[in-house]
C-alpha cells in the first residue's frame, strides 16, 4: 500500500477492504494464498558438504594432488598415500572448525515473535504471526513485538520502542492522525514497524505490509545487495600460495632438468622433482592456519563473542576503525534519571541524600502523577525510592491522556484533603500554563544542550471535579524538571581507551539528536562536534573522510549514512569494523570488513555480521580485538617455523642432486616429518599467549605483508643452517653405517633440529634467558614434545615402521650428534637476533610492540 501514513484511518481500512470486524477466514486464505507467508526469507546455509568441499579450494592441495598422482603412477603408492593423507587431514580439520563455528550461531536465528493478537470475523484471537497478512487487525499491548508494518486506527497511551530500526532510544509516543507525504521514517507516528517493540499501551492497527515488504525486509533487501568485502588475512594467503606454487614449480622443472643432465634415470629424476615439491610445500600451512584462527574462535567464545567467518579473528585484529551503534552498544538502552531542578531553581542529582522540603513537594506531586506499565513512569518511580519518598494515599478523580498533539498528561486528585491537579509532560508545553516558572525556562536550553530528555511537572489546588475544567480555575504552579539520560554501559569508557592506545579510532553513528549525541560521547571518551547523516549524505567520499577526522561523532545517521561512511573509509584503505545490533545496521554490518553483531539484536543484523557479541558488551569487542592480534602473532610465529624446514629440505635435495649423490631424504621422508612436526609441534604455536604489548601498538598496515624482512632473513638463516648440518651429518654418517642409516640419522636430525628452533619462535624477539619459561605458558608445548620424541623412536627402532619408510635403527652415538646440532642450532638463532637488533636498532619484529601515536584533538 502506498504511503499509508499520509492517509486517514478509515480510507486505509476501505482501500484494504477491512471491516470494523476484521477479515473472515476465507478472507485470510485467499490473502496469505496471494501474499505469502509473514517471514523473510531463510538465508541460504552453508551445507556441511560446501564447507567440507571447499578446504579444497587452495593451490597448495592442487600441486600435492598431481604430487600423489604422479608418486603413484611412478609405482610409489605409498608416498601417493601419505600426501592423500595429509591433504585430508587438512580438510577435516578445517571443515571441523568451520563447521563448529556456523553452527555455534544457530541458538541466536530468533527474530519474530511466535505469536500475534489479531481481530478477526468479529473475534480476538491469538495466530502464528507468520499468518499474519494485510489487512489484518492487529492489538497491540504493553511487551508486545510488532509481528509486521500497520497503520494506527486508535491509541491509548501508546509507546513504541523503534530502536532496532531507526536508532532512536526513546520510546516513541504514538497517534492515529495522518501525517504529510513526506514524513520521514522515523516521524510516522500513525505507523507501527515489524520489529519493533510496544513499551506502554494499548493500539488497533491495521495490517499494510508484511515480510519483504515491510520496513525490515526492504533493509534485509539492502543489505543482499552489499558485496561481501575480502579479508586481509584472505588476501595475504593467497599472494603468498601463489608465489610459494610458482616458485616449487620453477624449481620442480629446474630439479628434472638438472638430475638429466646429471646423469639420472628419467623415472629418478621426476621422483626428485616430486620431492623437491612435495618438500616445498608448506602442507601443514592450511591445518596451523585453520588451527590458529579455530584456536581464536574458541577463546572469544568463552568471552562471550562467537565467530561465523574464521578468518575475521584475524581481520578484527588489524581493524583500524570502528564504527558503533549508540543504543544498546554503548549505552544500556534505558531511560534512567540523572538531575531534578526544583521551581527554586535548586538542582537535585540522585547521589544526594535527604531531599530539601522543596523537592519533596515536587517528588510527591511525581507520585501523583504515576501511569501503570509506561516506561517514563517507571523510570519516574525509581526516584521516590532513591529519595526514599513514600506515596501519599490519592483518590483519582479524573485524568486527562497524553498524546501527541497536547503533549503533557493529566491527573486531578484527593489528597490530604486537597483536590490537586498534577500535569507532567513537554517543559515548553507544561511551563507554558504556568506563572512564575521564569526560573526553570532559563534552565532548559542548558539542559536540553546536555542531550537530557526534560519533563516538567506543574500542579495547583482546583474545586473543580473535571480535569479540563480544572485547568480554567486558575495559573499552575511550576514544580520542576526531571532530566533522563540513556546512560553510557560502565565498562564503554575505559573500552574505548584501550581502543584507542592500541591505534584504533572509535566513531560513534546514531539516530539520536546531535546533542545527545555530543553528550554521550563526551562519557564515553569521545569528541568532536557531531556532524549529521543529512550533511554527510550531500558529501564525497574524500569529504566525508576529512570530516569524520575531525569528530567522532555522527547523529540523524540512517543506513545510507553508514554505508557511506564505511565506503568512504574503504577507499582510503582503512580496515573497518562495524558494531550494531539493529536492522538499521544490517547493510553497515555486511560492508564493513567486520561486522559485529550484538546478541539481543535482531536476525539481520545478525546474519549480516561476522562475529556475534553474546553478551552485547563493547568491552568483549576490545578484547576480540585483542585475541585477533595475537591470533595474527600465532599464525607469523606458525610460518616461521614451518618455512625454514620447507627451505632446509629443498636445499638438501638441490645440494644432493648438485653432488651427483643419493637422496639424504625420501618424499616419504618429507611427509612424516612435516606431518609429526605440524601435528605435535607447530600446531602449539596456536595456543601461544599475546606477546607483550600487544594493545600497545598501531594497528597493522592492511599492505604490510605476512613476514617482514627481518623474519624473511630469519628463514633463509635457518634454512642454510638445517641443511648444511644435516648434509653434513649424513654424508659422514653414509661413509660408515650404510645409506639407510644415515637416512633415519638425516630424518631425526631435521625434526630435533626443528624441536629445538621451536623455541626461537615461541618468542618474536629475543627468547627469554631463563630456560624453564622456554617450556612454560603454553599448555601444549610439553605434550608435543613427548609426542616427538616417542614418535622418532618409534620411526627409528620400530620395525613395522622403519621397514616402511626404508630405515634402519641408529647407534646410540648418532643421538649426541642430533642433540649437538640443535642447541648450536638454538644460540645461533639467538645470535642472529641480537646482531639484528644491533644493527638495525630501529626495526623491530612486528609484534614487539610500538609506540601509539595519537593525533591531537
């Protein structure tokens, strides 16, 4: 129905073909037949196939896939089995975390309510709400959800809360009266929004939209229509698989090429190029990146924030703005009293104590004036019992509604021997029919610039026994003012400052007023002048940029405004995360890079983001951010110990081929041992504890790669010195025990060898002098170790296991030797460093922590 708002009651129920009975049962078929169920529709899940199917997607797999192949068609079907192994090793694991992760969300995809009270073939009764069609009649009743959009017929008192859809945090008063075509959506006071919560009341309305039709579905409409943004981490890992493939495919060629010119078998060679690749490949890297970031999940789920998407742990970590919603985000979403001024001019805060004779006066006309079940009116209650002012015993003898054109409610009583009439409403409006209130008019403009909701309360002692009467006799007497605020949640401000100590901005969007919104955001630790979604809306991009720079504060936003906001940001290559709980920040959530979603917010919201905070808290949101970094550290860490034994291996099997010798290592020999050393070793790096300094320094730069120079040169060190020790170990060993043998010496030496260089990157900077906290804070670390060193007796001396992999035992005085290689491994290491830091005093490892610099306010 067009523009239902800007039309009388009784034209919409005509054009509608409602009668003042409701529709007949037939009636209701035919239209649910026509318009279909009132419900949105299900968003599409990812089936647990699609989720196991696509930890396929990576051209690591791709090339150990043709690995297999070829080790099987070259008669080596063990070796195919082994890489098959690994490859499917690394698909459950990462099915398994993600499979964990969608369904962990699926306790929150409630939205609407159950059920609804209609009139219908002249009886009320309660339906499913998604039978629910247009044209029904809907009772609408205190704590009630609004099942779909209706158009107002009759009000009695009526409060809505519509901060789910329009971000304002006051319940709105409702009123049957059209309203002018263009009314905004927020304005449509004869409207009711699916969605939407009845705080005080009682309605009759009118059915006019209901699923994608409604004010909900067309943002959940808005919100499909944003492209899904890729992640840092995402884009990272696939430069860097790209690169890594080209690179073992050029050197696969280069390793054929050059055992044919050696001299070799065609069918040796090509099972050469097969091991330099499958020694290349960094297999374990998509098991230790599924496992850090599923490591992330489940630590922020025991704080309470669970993760649907697993590479946004990550991406949040790198976030270096945040664009949250005020109610319900920042705020607690309910009206609270702050400060009372008597008609004195006297100022009253809730923290004092015993009430001056003036404000008791005032306290009591206040429980004169008390409505059952509206929300201002409970709030109001909370103030007798702050005071500890008792209610004095009142007969009503009659009462005069609020509404909206009026503006002020009315209430004539006995008490105390007295006929009083108690009015309470708009200061302008209630201080207007008052003399003598020159005192509290000159307060309102200060008020009202604190971002307070005023209420005024007058009274005065009438004979008359009607209240419009009443209100003839004689001027009222002002009695004062009651300010409310949404109050800010206690642990947002000191959030905020961790925010913004670790580098990250914080700008707060919402649809209140933009004195309000000043006025929060100076409790909360943020400032600026705020600047309005109307004026950012007529704004470029570069524009729209240059002024959030210079405030943290945007009020009247709408959801355009928030796309806005979050592409303009976007385009200047900002990592942005975005925080809500209402429909109105649905297609914000989707935009941004991370949305977060609260978990009292509505069911797109939810859908829309990528993280959801259980318990609504922003401070659960620092301390995602917190787990995203040092998740990011675990997976640097990760690669920094799996590349130098990738490169050790490759380096020892160019040297071989270069000396024309036999292969100190098998592809066979490769997989074990980055298979045990991933599962026991590599993997303890995900449950590594945040460096120091962690929310101490920026962000980092979205551009800045996955490893940095210094570590780069870690990597080459490291793989230099694994393979020039291990050639050399096994070149010595060969020449006295035999090829076999010095083949499990090789195997051995390579996983201690990487054992021992486990603790250099336990640590991104120097590692700690005190040997017991080498093998402390991770909970992991001991348990691997044992499984190390029980696996390679088990490969070395157990026969099923050494005849598999063309072994044989090794004498006692080889383990020395292994030993040896790894602590001279380990100080090297350390060394290298050190140098590094000397030389380089002003490069730090990223993840030691930087300095934070603030731009100035």
């Amino acid at each position: 129905m067009e523009k239902p708002w800007a039309l009388p009651a009784e034209e919409v129920l005509k054009e509608l073909g409602t009668p003042p009975e409701g529709l007949p049962p037939e009636e209701v078929q035919e239209r649910l037949r026509r318009y279909g169920p009132n419900r949105l529709p299900s968003p599409p899940g990812r089936s647990p196939w699609r989720i196991f199917f696509s930890q396929f997607r990576s051209l690591f797999v791709y090339v150990l896939l043709v690995a297999a192949l070829a080790a099987y068609f070259l008669g080596e079907p063990v070796d195919a089995a082994v890489i098959l192994a690994v490859v499917i090793l690394n698909a459950l694991l990462g099915f398994y975390q993600e499979y964990r992760a969608e369904r962990s969300l699926e306790a929150l995809r409630t939205y609407l309510t159950p059920r609804a009270l209609v009139r219908r073939a002249g009886k009320v009764q309660t339906v499913e709400s998604t039978q629910i069609v247009p044209g029904d009649l809907l009772l609408l009743k205190a704590g009630a959800k609004v099942p779909a959009d209706a158009r107002l017929i009759e009000v009695r008192a009526l409060q809505v809360d519509e901060s789910v859809l329009t971000g304002e945090s006051l319940p709105v008063e409702k009123s049957p009266e059209p309203l002018p075509e263009g009314t905004p959506l927020a304005e449509r006071k004869n409207l009711v929004f699916s969605g939407t919560l009845v705080t005080a009341g009682e309605g009759l309305a009118v059915v006019v939209a209901t699923g994608e039709s409604t004010e909900f579905g067309r943002l959940a409409r808005l919100m499909r229509e944003v492209r899904l943004p890729r992640t840092p981490l995402t884009e990272k890992l696939e430069k860097f698989t790209r690169w890594v493939t080209l690179a073992i495919l050029l050197l696969a060629g280069l390793t054929f090429a050059l055992g044919r010119l050696r001299g070799f078998p065609l069918e040796e060679s090509f099972m050469a190029a097969v091991a330099l690749a499958v020694s290349a490949i960094p297999e374990g890297l998509p098991v230790i990146i599924t496992v850090a970031l599923a490591v992330g999940v489940s630590r922020m789920a025991r704080r309470q924030a669970v993760v649907r998407y697993l590479p946004a742990v990550e991406t949040l970590g790198s976030t270096t703005v945040i664009f949250t919603d005020k109610t319900g985000t920042l705020t607690e979403n309910r009206l609270r009293p702050e400060v009372l001024v008597t008609a004195q001019g006297e100022t009253h805060f809730l923290s004092q104590g015993e009430p001056s004779p003036d404000l008791r006066e005032f306290l009591k006309a206040v429980a004169l004036s008390l409505e059952e079940g509206l929300v201002l009116d409970e709030a109001l209650a909370e103030l007798l019992k702050t005071f500890g002012v008792s209610p004095p015993s009142f007969r009503i003898l009659g009462k005069i509604p609020f509404d909206s054109t009026r503006k002020y409610q009315a209430r004539l009583v006995e008490t105390e021997g007295r006929r009083l009439l108690v009015l309470k409403g708009a200061p302008e409006i209630v201080l207007g029919l008052c003399s003598g209130a020159g005192e509290l008019i000159s307060r309102l403009e200060d008020l009202a610039s604190q971002g307070l909701r005023l209420v005024a309360l007058a009274s005065g002692e009438v004979s008359a026994e009607d209240p419009f009467e009443a209100l003839k006799e004689a001027p009222l007497r002002p009695l004062g003012l009651v300010g409310f605020r949404d109050p800010p949640r206690p642990e947002a401000p000191e959030a905020i400052r961790t925010a913004l100590r670790a580098g990250i901005r914080v700008k707060m969007v919402t649809g209140d007023h933009p004195l309000t919104a000043r006025r929060i955001g100076e409790e909360v630790g943020l400032s600026g002048e705020p600047v309005t979604g109307s004026l950012l809306e007529t704004l470029s991009p570069e524009e729209v940029f240059a002024r959030l720079e210079k405030t943290d504060l945007v009020a009247r936003a709408t959801p355009q405004t928030k796309l806005r906001l979050i592409e303009a940001f976007k385009a200047r290559g900002e990592i942005v995360a975005m925080t809500g709980d209402g429909v109105n920040d649905a297609p914000a959530l989707k935009a941004a890079h991370i949305g977060v979603a609260m978990g009292s917010g509505t069911e797109v919201a939810k859908e829309a983001a990528d993280m959801v905070l259980l318990d609504d808290r922003f401070v659960t949101l620092v301390e995602a951010v917190r787990e995203g970094r040092t998740v990011f550290d675990n997976l640097r860490k990760s690669l920094l110990f799996i590349l130098p034994t990738n490169g050790g291996e490759c380096l020892l099997l160019l040297a071989a081929l270069v000396a024309a010798s036999v292969l100190p290592v098998l592809p066979l020999h490769i997989l074990w041992i980055n298979l045990v050393t991933t599962v026991a070793l590599a993997v303890t790096l995900s449950l590594e504890p945040p460096e120091p300094g962690v929310m101490d320094r920026p962000p980092r730069p979205p551009q800045a790669p996955l490893l940095d120079g210094r570590l780069l040169l870690q990597i080459v060190v490291v793989s230099a010195l694994m393979a020039g020790l291990t050639w050399g170990a096994f070149d010595f060993w060969k020449s006295r025990h035999g090829v076999a043998e010095a083949r499990a010496l090789a195997v051995n030496l390579i996983v201690f060898l990487e054992t021992f260089y486990l603790f250099n990157t336990r640590f991104l900077g120097q590692a700690p002098k005190n040997p017991l906290r080498l093998l402390s804070g991770n909970p992991l670390l001991r348990p691997g170790l044992l499984f190390i060193l029980l696996a390679q007796l088990a490969f070395t001396y157990w026969k099923p296991l050494s005849g598999l992999f063309r072994v044989e035992g090794l004498h006692p005085e080889g383990w020395p030797v292994i030993f040896g290689a790894g602590i001279l491994l380990f100080f090297l290491v350390e060394i290298e460093k050190r140098l590094f830091k000397i030389w380089l005093p002003s490069s730090k490892p990223q993840g030691e922590g930087h300095e934070v610099r603030h731009p100035e306010r």
